[in-house]
C-alpha cells in the first residue's frame, strides 16, 4: 500500500520476551546486541502481569483485567492485577531509558493484537470477548487508546528513537478459520469475518500515526496479503512454519516493500549452526522467487523465530548474537 509508512533497512532484532526477572539485565542484553534495533523486553517469568495477555491488558483505558484461575477476565475496575502490570511496565521502561541515552535509531515495543487479545480475555460470563462483536469493538478502541499513550510515553523516555510498533498476533490464524475454543473446550467461536478482523487491524495500526508497524504471528498459514491490506510494514513470522503455497504472497510482499522479519533461530535451547547456515532458507526462498540478491539485505529482518521466555538465559544471549551474524552473513554474502 503506498500509504504505508516505510521500515528503513534493518539487519537483526528480538521478538520480545527473554527470560528471567531482572529489567536492568534484559534492558542490557536487548540494547546491547542490537546496537541499530534494540526492543523494549518483556519478562514473563515474574508471573500474571508480565505475561503478554496481562502486560497488554494493563495498558487499556476504561477497561480493566484481573486475573482468574481460566485466566485473564475483563473486570468492572483496576485492581491488584491492574496495578502490578503497569508498575512491571513501568520498571521495564525505567531500565530501557537508561540504556538508551541519546540513542537515535529504530527502537521496537511490543504489544498483543486485538484479536489475539479477544480470544484471550474473558467475559463475565466466562467466554473470550471473542464471542461478542461488540466486545470485540470495545476492546481494540480500549487498546488503540492505550497504545497511543504508551508511544507517547516511550517517545517521551527515548525521544531520539523512531519507534517500530509491534503487535503479536499469534492466534489470528485461529480467529479466521473459527479454531478458537470455547470455555467449555467442546466448541469453538465463530470465524470472524475477514474484512472485520482487517478493518479492525487497520484501526489498531493506524494509532501510530506516521510510523511503522509490524505483527508477529508465530504460526502456520500467516495471513501475509491481509495484514498487508490493513497496512503494516513489516510481518514477523516462524520462517520454518512457511510452505511453498507461501511464495506467492511472500514474493508480493518484497516486491510491494513488506519487511519480512524472518524467525530463523530457534526461540528455545538448541544446538545453533553457523551462521551462513541459519539464514540459507533465506537465500534459497529467494532463489526460487527469482527476487535479486542484493534486495535482501534491505527486505529481511533476521529474528529468532518466537519470543525467548522458554530459553535459558545463554542461550538466549547467544541466540541474540547469532541473529546478529547471521544477518550479517546474509549482507555480506546474498547470493
């Protein structure tokens, strides 16, 4: 889409989540292995409210989150839950600003789409807001206020950076083909529609006003021309969840300046190669796309393939500089 904002050329950044609990060391690993794109981090190992649902939840406005034995339910006013998952975000932010002085560059913070974040927050009545159109519509406002505000207080923190908003939509695929179960596990919601999931993902998108957006969706089948549709510059995805039935919208999308941010290291402990070899799937897609070489460098991010929660925390630093030199390899050798 010509409208799009543009993503300038960048080789390697995380997902999101590393693991372990201290903001000051994820802050240090994130910011320094991606010196030209390092990431807001996320810990979920602290428990409910650093989790991604209840991370996210916690910035909604006028809407409110508590956690349940099911999980995260939508509730009446900011409670206990509320609380711990703004002062967690608060402390991520606090260690991210000290190192990022007088850093200017891409800077990427993360966030749960509103689809993804429908099937996953409950209703009172027991059922993900998934079930309910109106629902539904209330909660991307809620969260399309809440990111605004939360660019705004990055921005304010790191006002040198251009920010990259991110939003992880892991269950999309599930939400378009009607997957999604329902509380008692026997059923499952609706498919929503497809030009109700794009109309509603191009509101989300559009909150960043100017700047790029991408969605991460670490499962099969990504809906690439849909999110392309809805106007997102760049699609973060598992890059061995893709099929050959994904080289025509793949090659649409280079050609149409969609960034790919390929997942090509492992997101949990695993024996990792050389690096020239994490990235040869790259080279050999493109070959069978006929793309030219010297594109690639400027149309693929190199990632791991999910968040790094699961991973111990070497390996994790290790997979960061792997993305690193395995970017590079990609830059300095194309073909």
């Amino acid at each position: 889409m010509n409208d799009t904002p543009h993503l300038p050329p960048a080789l390697a950044t995380g997902v999101g989540s590393l693991p372990g609990t201290d903001a000051r060391e994820a802050a240090k690993a994130a910011t320094g292995s991606f010196e030209d794109f390092p990431h807001l981090p996320e810990l979920p190992a602290r428990g409910p409210g650093a989790d991604m649902i209840g991370r996210t939840a916690g910035l909604l406005v006028e809407l409110y989150a508590r956690v349940e034995p099911s999980g995260w339910r939508i509730g009446d006013r900011p409670g206990r839950d509320t609380r711990r998952a703004r002062s967690w975000l608060g402390e991520d932010l606090d260690a991210l600003e000290e190192f990022t002085q007088g850093y200017e560059g891409l800077l990427k913070v993360q966030a749960v789409g509103p689809w993804t974040l429908a099937a996953a927050l409950e209703l009172k009545n027991g059922e993900a807001a998934l079930s309910d159109p109106g629902a539904c519509r209330d909660l991307a406002a809620s969260l399309a206020e809440g990111l605004r505000q939360h660019l705004e207080e990055v921005r304010r923190r790191v006002p040198g950076a251009r920010l990259v908003l991110q939003l992880d939509e892991p269950s999309l695929t599930a939400v378009l083909r009607g997957q999604v179960r329902t509380a008692s596990g026997y059923r499952t919601h609706r498919a929503v529609d497809r030009q109700t999931v794009e109309a509603t993902l191009r509101d989300v998108v559009g909150v960043h006003d100017g700047g790029p957006v991408v969605v991460h969706c670490c499962a099969p089948d990504v809906p690439f021309a849909l999110l392309r549709r809805a106007g997102v510059a760049g699609i973060s995805f598992d890059f061995s969840l893709l099929t050959e039935r994904d080289d025509e919208v793949i090659g649409e999308a280079v050609e149409g300046g969609t960034r790919l941010f390929a997942g090509v290291v492992p997101g949990t402990d695993a024996p990792l190669s050389d690096p020239a070899g994490s990235v040869m799937g790259v080279r050999t897609l493109w070959r069978r796309l006929g793309l030219r070489p010297g594109l690639l460098p400027e149309a693929v991010t190199v990632t791991p393939a999910c968040g790094l929660a699961g991973a111990s925390p070497g390996y994790a630093r290790s997979a960061y500089a792997h993305c690193v030199r395995a970017a590079r390899s990609l830059a300095d050798n194309p073909e």
